[in-house]
C-alpha cells in the first residue's frame, strides 16, 4: 500500500471516527486512539514536550508514550483498524 493510500485512509478513518457516539467507546480505547492519533501525526520527536498539568493530561501523554515504538504508518493502520472494528460493532 502506498503512502497516499494509507493517508486517504486514515483522514477517512479520522472522519468516521466523529460518527462513533464518543459514549459508546471504552475510555481505555479513546486513550489508545488518542496515542495512535498523536503518533500518527506528530511522530516521535515532540513525546516530551508535552507536561502534564493534570490528571487527564498525565493519562493522554501515556497514552502516546506507549505507543512511541510505533512508525507514523503503523500507528495510521492500527488506528484505521480499531475505528472500523468500532464501526462494524455498531453498524455505522
């Protein structure tokens, strides 16, 4: 699969994302989604500058840290792949 492809297909995974009731997700699966979203789009080099100031900023950038071993189109395909299984669980 091509670089384009797989963007196409995580810009649309992103879209249909916004389709999912955000209640109807796990919160331990929004984290995850959050990370892959982050290291998708930002990479590894920005992983420290964020400083937690609170509780829900402390589980965010966890989220992302376990996920820093990923490259920018593994995190883009594990992304895409848990919003369509949450797509096909709900019939969207």
């Amino acid at each position: 699969m091509s670089n384009k492809d797989l963007d196409t297909l995580f810009e649309e995974a992103f879209d249909n994302a916004q389709l999912i009731p955000q209640e109807s997700v796990p919160q331990d699966v929004q984290l995850v989604l959050y990370g892959l979203y982050k290291q998708a789009t930002s990479g590894k080099s920005n992983i420290h500058a964020q400083n937690p100031q609170d509780l829900i900023n402390a589980f965010k950038l966890n989220a992302w840290m376990q996920v820093k071993h990923l490259t920018i189109d593994e995190s883009k395909q594990n992304y895409i792949d848990i919003i369509n299984k949450l797509m096909r669980e709900r019939n969207i």
